[in-house]
C-alpha cells in the first residue's frame, strides 16, 4: 500500500477526490471507483490519495455523505419557497435538470454495498417527507399527503430511468413539456377541502 503521509499533494484536495469518486459512482456504481484510476483522472499518485483518506471505505463514506448534504441543502433551498404549489414545481424543474444526480441515483440504488443501501434510502425518505410536507400544505390529509408524495417519487424514479436508457425526453423541448404536464397532473391547483 502507498502511503505518502509526510507531505500533502497540494495540487487535489479531498474534495477533489470525493468529486471524481461521485463522478465514478455515477458513470458505473461502486465498482466505478478505483484509486489507481481515480488518481490518473486527477493527474496524481495513489499517495495523495492516502494523504486524504485512510481507505477506501472512508471516500466512500465522505463522498455519500456530500452527496446527501447537497440534497439536503438542495431541499432546505427549495423549501424556502413560501408557496407549497411553486416549491412542488420548482422541485419538479430541479430533479429533472440534475444529470449527476441522476446518474448516481441509479447506478447507486441497486447496490447490495450496506452503507450505499443506507444512504439511498436516508436520501428517498428526506425527499419523499419533502413532497409530503408540501402536500399536506395544499391541504391534504397525512395519509392522502404521503400517497401523492409515494405517486411522484415513483413518477421521480421512473423518469431518471427513461432517461438513463436514453429512451425518454431527449430534448429539452420534450423534457419541458414533460414537466408542465407532470405539474399539470400531480400538484393540484386549488387547496384540498379534504381532512
């Protein structure tokens, strides 16, 4: 093992490692992301890895974790939207326009890896409590909110799918108009009257 913990690479930066590891998860799963060819896509030795890092399993670890504080942050930003309705439309332009995330979702939700399993789910049940927030907001009961919020997460899932595979809304014309309907069919326009 390589280990050059007398001197930092100051040319990459753990972020730096943690982003080319999201990029690797993304493009392929866990089995994307190896040291050797990470550190060739940053121009640097496995040694600055290891100035950073005390293994794998800890970039696996930080880069997850950065990845759920930026749909965290991504959440308490659009949340900010004072308007239950808007926020569920910004939230539909948003999950829609984010290719990165898109990509790790996917290649990151059939992992049998437990600690990859593990923030899959914190990340859907921070989202899913999202949209039931909304929806309670609109009007809706706790139960009728978490059905409509469980409906477009899996409209969610089934889009970053279609996507991947290349099938579905290959321009943005066509992802436009996806979203207007999306809107138009899942967030009402009026308050509930339902209890």
């Amino acid at each position: 093992m390589e280990n050059s913990k007398s001197s930092p690479d100051t040319r990459r930066s753990a972020f730096d490692w943690e982003e080319a590891a999201l990029r690797a998860l993304a493009s392929g799963g866990v089995h994307a992301v190896s040291i050797p060819q990470l550190a060739r896509e940053l121009g640097v030795t496995k040694g600055s890895f290891y100035w950073h890092f005390t293994s794998f399993e800890e970039l696996l670890e930080r880069s997850l974790r950065r990845w759920e504080e930026r749909d965290r942050d991504a959440l308490k930003r659009l949340g900010a939207v004072a308007d239950p309705r808007a926020r569920l439309e910004a939230l539909f332009r948003e999950a829609v326009d984010a290719p990165q995330a898109h990509g790790l979702y996917i290649a990151l939700s059939g992992s049998a890896v437990p600690r990859v399993s593990a923030a899959i789910r914190r990340v859907s049940q921070k989202r899913v409590a999202f949209l039931v927030g909304a929806y309670q907001e609109l009007g809706f009961s706790g139960g009728d909110a978490r059905r409509r919020a469980l409906l477009v997460y899996s409209a969610y899932i089934g889009l970053l799918h279609l996507r991947h595979e290349g099938s579905a809304m290959r321009t943005a014309a066509a992802l436009d108009e996806y979203v207007a309907h999306a809107a138009e069919s899942l967030i009402p326009k009026r308050r509930s009257r339902r209890s």
